[in-house]
C-alpha cells in the first residue's frame, strides 16, 4: 500500500494536532458533479453502480480530482446493501427512494433472520481494495454502515422516510422482535466494517439516519446500544493502530451525551446544534464532524463564506473538529459553491490550529 | 357565554395548581374516529369543511363526547388558511399533502405581499363562536396559527415537508426577500389570532412545524423572533385576563431555553426530549405541553400506561405540565387506545398534585 500523504482527517478525529481543519463532504461523490452524471449515463441502475468496483473507484475519485483540498475519501456505496445482503430484496426505482421486495414484520421471518455470509457482500470489499489501491495514498478512505435502527426501520416499513408507524409499533408492541432484528443487524454490521477495514478502509463512519424519528428513551433503548455493540466489535488495523470511528445520528443531537459515551472517537453532528455548544457538551470526549447546512452550498460565495467562519469561530481554538456538512450534498449544488466552501476552510481555518 | 366548568387546562398553562395533570390531544378531531369519518362522507373537501362553520362545530365536539375526561377543545381548522386567504391558492388532492396554485419566489411577487383583509377568514372567527357556543362551557377552546417561518414555507415551497432548499436558498442568499414575507405573515397571524381571542378563542397556539429544519443560528432568525412579535402583540380577554400562549417548535428542544424567553406561558414539546429535562432547562418560565409519541396509541393498552407514567414521573410533583401528543394523532389509531392513554394520565397524575 502507498504510503499516507494527507493523515489530517485521522489526526483530527483522533483529537492530535492538525495545521488546519480537516474537510470532506458527505456524499461528495454524488450527482451534483457532471463528471458523475457522465459516468452514470453508461453505468446502468444505482445499484448495478455499487456492485461494479470499477465504477465505485471510479466516482469515488472524481471529487478528489476536482477538489485537492479534500482531507479524505468515502467508499461509494449505499447503506442498504447491508439488508439486501440479508434476504430483502432492495431495488430503486427512477425518482423514488429505496424500495424492498419483502419486509420483516411477521415473528416467523423476524426468527429466521440472520448473519448473511459475508461473500455476498465481496463486491463492496472488492471496492475497498480497489479504491484504497487507486487513491494511492493522496488521503485516508472512510467506509462506513448504517445503524442496525435504521437499516431495521428500511427491513420493517419496507422503505424510509416515512413516520415510522410499522416498526415503532413494533418496539412498542413487541420490543423482543425489534430487539432481534437489531442483534442480528448488529453482528452483520460488524463483520461488515471489519471486513472493510481489513479490504483498506482506514476510518469507519455509522450512519444513522433515523434515529432522530425515536422518542428519547426509545433511542436509548433501541438505536445507540446497537451502535455502541458495533464499535465495541471493530478491529484494529494490522499495524496495531486504531481506525477512528464516528458515530452520526441525524436529528439526535438531543443525545450528544450519551452518544459521547459508546466508544466512538468522533461523533457527526447536523445543522441544528451550534458546535461550540457541542463541543462544551462532550468536553474532550470525542471530536465532532460537522456542521454546515448542505442548503447553503445553493446560495452565494459571500454567504457560504460566513457560515463557513461562523462554524469554525464556534467550535474555536484547539484539536477535534472535522469540517463536513451536516448531511449529503444536494444534487442541486453548483460545484463552484463547494469549491468555495473547501477553500475557505482551508483558509480560515489555520488560525485556530496555531 | 357559558360559564367554564373546567379550568384545568388553563390553569395548567398558567403554571397554577390544579387536581391532576389536564390532557387533550393534537389534531382530536380526525380520521381515527369513525364519527369524523361518517361526517366527513357528506361533506366535501378538507378546505371545504374548514370553511364551514356546521361541520367544524360538528367534529370539534366529537371527541369531547367519545372521550369526557378531555381537558380541552381545539379549533377545527388548518394553518395553511392564512396562505390561503393571503393569495397562495390552497388546495388539498386526495392522498396527498396541501398545495398552492402560486408560490412566492420572485422578489416582484413577494413585495407585493400584504395582510389580508381579516374578513377573508371571517368562516374561522364565525367557527370559533360557533364552537364555543356549543361547547357550552364543557372545557376551554383552543385557537391556533402556524408560525411565520412554517407558513412561508408552504408559500415558497408550494408544499410541506421537503428539504427545503428554495426557501433556504432565499434565507442565506436574499434574507431580505424572506424576512419581508415574515414581517407580513406575522402581522397576518397576529391579526387572525386577536380575531380568534376575540371570537372565543380562551387559550391559543402556534404551530411551527418546520421549524426543525433549520439551523441553529437560522431557527434563532428567521423562526423564534417572529413567534415572539406575534405573542407580544395579542390581547387580552374582555375581562382583562390573559389568554394563554402556547409555542410549539417540533424538532426544536434544543431551543427551549431560547423559547421560553419570548413570553409564551407555555411551550410544547414533541418526544425526542425527557420533559424531566425539559423542565429543568426551562426552570419556572414557562408550562411545558407533551410529549407521548403518537406511534405509542398503536400498540397496546399495557404499553400505553407505562409510557404516560413514564411521561408524569419524569416531569415530576408540581405544576405546569399540559399531557399531550408530540404530533398529532395518527389516522391509524385504535380509538380505544386514545381512552387508554386519556384514562392513565387522570389516574396516574393525582399522585404529583397532592
């Protein structure tokens, strides 16, 4: 493996001295970029994309060749191939979100769930290697997984974004089902990242993008104790060093406290909570990756360029802050305007790393 | 006008003692009961039965008389009448959310923007009376408005519940343009709620459903401070006693200390937060109204009790809490479940008044 030319974004998670603050941009190979749009054109369905390695590599490159201000790549794949890996049949169809063939909502399927062979996943792991060989070193790759609860709340309601009615009575009605659907998903996910660091991914990020949706005690209960299980369970790299590891509710920043206290080593905010605010809350726990609203990449360089010292001001003096969206990057962002935001970063950045 | 017999609900508001903790629910009058559903077969579309005092009188009372241990009665109404009779075009397509014939996006359109003539609702004041005439003095009745910031969103979206990215576009690239269509909705909603106060509204509401979406710093711009003009400009009843203020921000309990400070009595919470919490942050400045999760009313009886005593208990002895839904009721909910959860509050909460 080439030899790592850019460790800020590990340094930064890791809460070690870094000359400027890192950034990267969920979701940075996506849409917005016409050289993916071009890419696609040939490539056939969103999921075809994730299982074809040499597109993955591919797209995922593109956003580095564009922005060499970037701090760190993010395997191109999809949370959902996790339960597709398990039996439920994902599909996408044109302008809509994920779909499922089938859904887990009767105790005979729920009890006949279990850990799929990671072989059918190999075409993500194949992934890893082929775009940790192909990065060559430029700056550390991310994989990543989504939380045992939201990948559930997929498998359950069958697909996502919805008021979560099927599964959270579930919890509520039947809490010993949705407590097995969430250990299986647990140890699947596990074995998951683990085989991607062991393909090259050198941080790993858990995503869980719906755990906002749970009531206080029901995240408690059903969301961070699954994540906390996963980051228990990672492996270390060869050389003994470990792969830092964030943790990224959407909508839980109610929750920066415990969230703090599962063993992640840095934790993903959204837009809604001020960093500094954040950062008194954890203390010197866990770094935190955020937190610009992706809405303002559609604005104008003056405003991106506020926002941008505005976050940094608030996070302030000192390590531990990895500057990143607070959510994807819409399609709709005119690649210029993240350019702007990755500049002045970069620019405004160093002040507080003296 | 009648006299009231129960007071609880205001009293409660008002952070006064009271025998138990007072319930009612969000959205009480809905498509769960199948009263509402016999009702509505004959009565034309959701705007149209807005527009008719009859029919609103008719469902507002229906959930009084299923369930006679309700605190409260509400209006039955829609927030998005003050787009509508602002020029927007509202119209509602069977399945699907609210829409508009215009939105406000072009910066001719918005200057033109201005407060309606109150007479283009005067079908809500003549429900409200009409309401209150019928109600007969059971329990208080409730008026209500959304807020500016969730308003213009429907108004510049066209829709609810997107990603908003028009509208935030506008507010980081023309703040200007947003703030004008605030200043106007706000002194609209001022208006239409005084008229309510006016009609026989004894307690009032603000919805800001979408105030979640934003950005710390922007929810403290461009959503509280027009909350806050509006509850500082409403009146009095008749007889000089205050008509009690309610803020509601779903998603937004990270902004409780800031919205107890705009000189609402009290604020509603939706589930993401322990109100034992809450209260703490909040200190003795405000009430708190909540914050079961409505998916909860899905599943079992013994399920419901726990969490409404999970509810009280958390909260604690004492004064000033309102027990409601943190959303509205769902179209799926057992009615039965509804009396379940009306019943636990009453018996569960004598205990923290004594």
């Amino acid at each position: 493996m080439a030899q790592l030319q850019n460790d800020t974004f590990l340094r930064a998670l890791m809460r070690e001295p870094t000359p400027y603050t890192p950034v990267w941009m969920m979701r940075q190979a996506g849409r917005y970029l016409p050289e993916y749009r071009e890419s696609r054109k040939t490539a056939g369905s969103f999921l075809q994309l994730c299982k074809n390695p040499s597109f993955a590599t591919e797209v995922t490159l593109q956003p580095l060749d564009r922005y060499p201000l970037l701090d760190a790549s993010i395997l191109f794949s999809d949370i959902l191939t996790v339960p597709d890996a398990m039996g439920l049949g994902l599909y996408f169809e044109e302008g809509e979100g994920p779909k499922f063939d089938r859904t887990l909502r009767e105790e005979a399927d729920i009890k006949k769930l279990h850990v799929p062979d990671m072989a059918e996943l190999q075409y993500v792991f194949d992934a890893v290697s082929s775009i940790r060989t192909a990065v060559n070193g430029r700056v550390p790759l991310i994989g990543f997984a989504g939380s045992p609860w939201t990948l559930a709340t997929y498998m359950v309601e069958g697909k996502g974004g919805t008021d979560f009615l099927t599964i959270k009575k579930m919890a509520y009605a039947r809490p010993d089902l949705l407590h097995h659907i969430l250990e299986v998903t647990a140890q699947t996910v596990m074995q998951y990242l683990n085989a991607q660091i062991a393909a090259g991914a050198q941080a790993v990020m858990i995503f869980d993008s719906w755990g906002g949706a749970l009531s206080h005690k029901a995240y408690l209960e059903f969301s961070l104790p699954y994540m906390q299980k996963i980051i228990n369970g990672l492996t270390r790299e060869a050389d003994g060093r470990i792969v830092p590891r964030v943790a990224f509710t959407k909508g839980g920043a109610l929750w920066l406290e415990a969230q703090a206290e599962i063993g992640a080593d840095a934790i993903g905010l959204d837009w809604t909570i001020d960093i500094g605010q954040a950062r008194k809350r954890v203390g010197d726990k866990v770094a935190l990756q955020g937190n610009l609203d992706p809405a303002i990449l559609l604005s104008t360089t003056e405003a991106i360029e506020k926002e941008v010292a505005s976050i940094l001001g608030s996070y302030g003096h000192g390590n531990g802050h990895v500057f990143n969206l607070g959510h994807g990057i819409t399609q709709w962002t005119p690649p210029e305007n993240a350019a702007a935001m990755i500049s002045a970063v970069r620019n405004f950045s160093t002040q507080y790393h003296e």
